[in-house]
C-alpha cells in the first residue's frame, strides 16, 4: 500500500493535470465539461486513494472543484483514528476567459 504522504502529492499532482485539462476544454469549447470522462484523461483522473476517477464539482459563476477523497485518518498523538477519510481539494474559479488572450 502506498504511503499517504506520496500518494497525498500525486493525487495534487494528477489534480493539476485534470485541471489544466479542464482549462484547455473551457478555451477550446467555450464552457465547462460537464464531467471528467468528457477529457479523456485515463488515469491521470484516478485518485491514488480509491483507484476510482476523481470527484469534480462543477458550480455557479464558472466554478468547479476536483477533489480526492484522500488519505483515511490515521490520528496522532493527541488523539485516536477518526475512521473517516480526509479530502483534498483543488477549488478553482476562471478569472480571465477573454479567448483573444491566446
């Protein structure tokens, strides 16, 4: 099993990834994909954490989220194993979506 630490970093890694391919989609489509298999991205859209895609949230205002369902709670010395799994994120909002810019 792959520790959580490097498998915390690829899943920020392949986040990026599904990210710029989200970008690349907006610029040459005008809009959002409605979904990741939209990207054909093969497993860089696979969370380290689950072996399944990735989650990704679109919203309001050209808004979405991709997330991981990340590492289970391990606890620390202060206190004991929640059993529940800690997300990681990647929210993102386009700021500039002016086409004539590239």
């Amino acid at each position: 099993v792959m520790g959580n630490r490097f498998a915390g970093e690829q899943a920020l890694v392949q986040m990026i990834g599904v990210h710029a391919a989200v970008i690349q989609y907006k610029l040459q489509n005008g809009h959002l994909p409605d979904n990741i298999e939209q990207l054909s991205l093969g497993r860089i859209a696979i969370d380290p954490f689950t072996g399944r895609q990735f989650s990704y949230l679109k919203h309001e205002n050209e808004k979405y989220e991709i997330k991981s369902e990340g590492p289970w709670d391990s606890g620390d010395w202060k206190r004991s194993p929640s059993g529940k799994r800690i997300p990681i994120s990647v929210p993102v909002q386009f700021y500039v979506l002016d086409r004539s810019l590239h």
